[in-house]
C-alpha cells in the first residue's frame, strides 16, 4: 500500500538515492520513534542496476585515494568544487561505512577497490539490507511523473501509474536519465547539456590495426581538436591498440577530460602519440648512438631500442618509415635515424570519430553545481529538494570515482535531510 504522505521521497534507486535513503532514515529513526517514512522510487523492476553491472560484474566501488584533495583532481567536471563535500565524507569515510556494514573492500595494485567477494551483488545486496534495516520503503516499476512544490513547503507528486503522493522532502537521484533532468528543470533548476564520457577513439584507416592487443604503458598523448578554443589536452599511461583504435585508461581519461570539445569538434582531431616512455630528444639520440656502437652487427628487427618497446610496434614504425628491418645499427644513416627519433617520440594520427565506451559509461553535463548547496545537496532554487550522484554536472574518470561521487553527495543528502527533522 503506498502511502499518501511521507517524510522523503527519494526518486531513483540507484547508488546515490540508495545511500541518500539509507543516511536520512538512520537520521531520522534516532528522532522519532516510529519507523521514517522514506521511499525509494524506482523507475525499473531493479533498483542498483549499474552496481550489479559495474566493474565487469565485480563493482569498483572507489579509488584509494585518501586525500579528498588529491581526489578532486579525478573529476573533469566538479574538480574544486568537490573539495568541501570530499573533506567530509570520502575514499575513508566510504571504506569504513561499507566495512561497518559487513561489507570489506580490497585493494586493486592500480588502486581500485573492489569487494573482497569480487562480485557487485555483495555491494547491492549489502544497500539493500541495509535500506530495509533502516525502514527505508521500495517501489520498484514505479517512476516519478511530475512533482510541484506546495506553496507552504512539501511536494505533490505524480507517479506514473497516476497515483499521487505528498513529500515533506524530495531527493532527485535519477543519474543521467533525461526524467530527472524534466523534473528539476519543473523545479526551476538548469541543466548543462549532457555529452558522453570515457569512451574510446576510432583512428581514420586505423593505422594499427594489425597491432591489436598490444598494450604499452606509459604511453604520452596530446589531442588536437580543430576549432575549439581549448588547449591541447594531454593525459599519460597505459594504452591498449585495439581492432578499431586506442583504449585503455589514458585514452578514457584524455576522452573524458576533452569529453565537451571533443563534441564540438566532432570527435575529428589529431592525436600525437609518445611512445618512448618518456624519454627526451637527447636520450633517445644517445640510445640510438651507443645501440649503433654496441650491436652493430645486430639487425634493427632483433635488437629493439629498449626491451619494453613491443617487438610489434617497433617492426610497425620501422616499416611506416620504410627503413629495412634488416638492415644492421651499424649501417642506419643519419637520416632514418632522426626519422625513428620522430616516430618514437611523436608519431601523428588521425581521430575519426568515437570508438565504443569503456567498461564504465558516464554522462558529463546535469544540474548545475552553482544551484546546489553542496555542503547539504539542497537545491538553492527549491527548498526541500536535494539532489545527489549523476543527475548533478559531476563525472569522473574510470576507476571507481564516479561511485564514489555518489557515496559522497548521497551520504551528504541523507545526512542534512535528517538533521532537518521529521
Ligand atoms: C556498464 C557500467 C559500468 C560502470 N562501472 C563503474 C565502476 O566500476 N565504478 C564506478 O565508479 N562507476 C561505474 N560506472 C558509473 C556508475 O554506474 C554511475 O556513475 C552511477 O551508477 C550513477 O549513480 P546514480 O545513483 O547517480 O544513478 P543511476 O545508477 O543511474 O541510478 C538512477 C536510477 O534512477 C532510476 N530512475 C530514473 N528516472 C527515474 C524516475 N523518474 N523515477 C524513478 N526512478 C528513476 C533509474 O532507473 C536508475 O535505476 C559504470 C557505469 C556503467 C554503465
């Protein structure tokens, strides 16, 4: 039986709206004797849909990055603006709130946490528990339609089945689906229009496709997009060539740091890639020269600059450069041999458009931050509506931070929504 008044609606069961529900009913029980009357709205028959799906299947619940200072360097879009809402409750407080609930979560060696089971429906089934614990209600299949604040404060809201609802308070956590963006928008809110994140690139004639698998870290990169104002975007790391383009987390981080202008531009742009680990003009003139001194009887294709240069790519540039593989060091001119410098250093390719996404999808772009409290998530345009998780213009890169983002805002919700009162 739904029932016709209630203290918070939370419209969205998803990571945000679950830790929003749970944190303002645990709040709210320490106030009232009765059980709070909070409900959960979910649109589909399966609330945590995302977390079930995360991670491969084992949920990146977080990054271990303890210093909320630091972390704020993982979100293109909410960066500084984070900082307060991360010096309260972040990778620790997100830590010890799930451990705290039974749920321990183990460190990946390139930081990302994951639960010690290794499988997202220990984390679903550790905030659903959890949600039923505190009293929080659930309907599932059920969307919110419509909601209009009532002059002497509350909400009247329309759910899709035509039933109707009053709400002292409303939390809209219904990440990037364009019904939350309707709905806050009714509620005098703005959105920045939302574009992908994280995904990969297609290279036009894909000059690597016969290098398919081969992953090289670090890998530099520096993206060009015509016609947008912005400057070079530049990111380094891990790079995995695949059948259609580049991928691998330096390419998710460059797309989503370059997410708007790669837009703008058309997904069209020239990417210069370093492959030389980093290695300056110089030390690779030096390399080059002691490599021509000490295997000089050596053919290029059996004595590689270094031996973490796939053996693949180094016989690729010899050939884009036509230089034979196997000519002897000691008989490369002057001339090829600046040219592999060049190679290694800044080969140039063309970007022809998206390549499918990563293992996390994101949207940039929802409310916008400057309407929020984010001390409390309360709108600034609305009394009594919060807001929390992807819904908001906040998105990280890959690794566990847009989770994160949502433990954090839902928890900072639930929190001021209890300490309101009933
Ligand atoms: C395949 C995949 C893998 C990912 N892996 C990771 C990962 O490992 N680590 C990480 O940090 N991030 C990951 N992400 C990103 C992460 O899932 C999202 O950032 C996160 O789920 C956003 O949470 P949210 O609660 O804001 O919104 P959502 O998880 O999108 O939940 C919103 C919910 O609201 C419901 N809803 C929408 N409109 C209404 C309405 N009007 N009424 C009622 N309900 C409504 C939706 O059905 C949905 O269930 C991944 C994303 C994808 C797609």
């Amino acid at each position: 039986m739904l029932p016709s008044h209630v203290s918070l609606v939370v419209a969205g069961g998803g990571p945000a709206g679950f830790m929003a529900a749970i944190t303002a009913a645990e709040g709210l029980r320490l106030q009232a004797a009765a059980s709070p009357a909070v409900l959960v709205l979910e649109a589909t028959p399966e609330p945590l849909h995302k977390v079930l799906i995360s991670g491969g299947g084992r949920c990146n619940v977080t990054h271990a990055c303890w210093d909320p200072l630091a972390l704020v360097a993982y979100y293109p879009r909410g960066g500084r603006a984070l900082r307060g809402p991360f010096s309260r409750f972040a990778t620790a407080e997100t830590v010890a709130w799930f451990e705290r609930r039974g749920l321990a979560l183990v460190e990946e060696a390139d930081g990302r946490l994951f639960p010690r089971s290794q499988r997202s429906v220990s984390v679903v089934d550790t905030l659903r528990r959890e949600a039923a614990r505190a009293g929080v209600g659930l309907l599932t299949g059920e969307a919110l339609q419509a909601a209009v604040a009532r002059p002497g404060g509350g909400f009247e809201l329309r759910l899709r089945s035509g039933a109707l609802l009053r709400a002292d308070r409303l939390l809209l956590a219904t990440g990037s689906h364009p019904s939350g963006h309707r709905l806050a928008v009714g509620l005098g809110h703005t959105v920045v229009p939302p574009v992908p994140s994280l995904f990969t690139l297609r290279l036009a004639d894909h000059p690597l496709a016969d290098l398919a698998g081969v992953v090289m870290d670090p890998v530099g990169l520096e993206l060009t997009l015509a016609g947008t104002a912005s400057r070079r975007q530049r990111q380094s790391g891990p790079l995995l060539i695949t059948h259609w383009g580049l991928s691998g987390p330096t390419v998710l981080r460059l797309t989503a740091f370059a997410a708007r202008d790669l837009k703008q531009a058309g997904y069209r742009g020239e990417l210069r890639v370093d492959w030389s680990g980093g290695r300056s003009q110089l030390q690779l003139q030096e390399l080059l020269a002691e490599l021509r001194r000490d295997q000089a009887r050596k053919q290029l294709s059996n004595a590689r600059p270094w031996p973490e240069l796939s053996r693949r790519l180094w016989l690729h540039l010899l050939d884009r450069l036509g230089v034979d593989a196997e000519l002897r060091w000691a008989d490369l001119g002057r001339r090829p041999q600046e040219a592999l410098i060049e190679a290694l250093r800044a080969s140039r390719y063309q970007v022809s458009g998206r390549g499918p996404f990563g293992e996390e999808f994101v949207t940039a772009g929802g409310i916008a931050l400057g309407e929020v409290n984010l001390a409390t998530m309360e709108s600034r345009r609305q009394s009594g509506l919060y807001l929390a998780g992807e819904i908001l213009d906040v998105d990280g890169v890959t690794g566990g931070f847009n989770f994160q983002h949502c433990w954090s805002s839902g928890w900072l919700a639930g929190q001021a929504i209890a300490a309101a009162g009933p």
